[in-house]
C-alpha cells in the first residue's frame, strides 16, 4: 500500500446515532450510514496517520479479519468517501486539518 494519509472534510457533519455512525455532507446532503469497521477508519482520520497503520493497528486488531482483506476494504472504503468529498486524500501528512470539528458523537 502507498503511503496515503485521511482526513475528514470540513464540509460534513457526522454523529453516532444508535450506535451507528451517519455522516452528511454539506455540499449535497448525501447521507452515509457507517458499519463499525468504516466508522474506525473515519475516527482514525486525523490527516497524520497513514491508511497502512490504521488498518494494520486498529482494524486488523479489532476485528477478525486478514491484513489483505482489511487494506482492500479500507482502501475501496477510503476512495469512495473522497470521491464525494468526505475525506481528503493526500500522500503526506495534512497539517492543520482539524478532524474533530465537525463529529457530535
């Protein structure tokens, strides 16, 4: 896996709601209903720890399943939320970006 570094939108609003993480976005109101393992990846976004550790020290910790498996799930995870703009991508560490500002859990 490449390097790549998460880190959620200022344009969205997320909450857990029975135990459910929802997260719209401001832009379109498109609404995303997060199962567990999606929603320790979009707490884990903090824009300075990249993809590979999440997945190796939080997902493949938590839940049975194999690093493989976990990465490819991450990653296709991972691209369709930035295509609508609900994480932000980048190749470095993103300085600055203030994850928690928008989470009402």
């Amino acid at each position: 896996m490449n390097a790549s570094y998460i880190a959620r939108s200022g344009a969205v609003a997320s909450r857990i709601l029975d135990g459910e993480m929802v997260i719209m976005s401001a832009v379109d109101s498109t609404l995303f209903s997060l199962n567990e393992v999606a929603t320790v990846v979009w707490q884990a976004a903090d824009g300075c720890t990249p993809l590979s550790e999440i997945v190796t020290l939080r997902i493949c910790a938590q839940f049975d399943v194999s690093p493989n498996e976990a990465r490819a799930d991450a990653e296709a995870f991972v691209e369709e939320l930035a295509r609508h703009g609900i994480l932000l991508v980048s190749d470095r560490p993103m300085v600055g970006v203030s994850p928690h500002a928008s989470e009402n859990s």
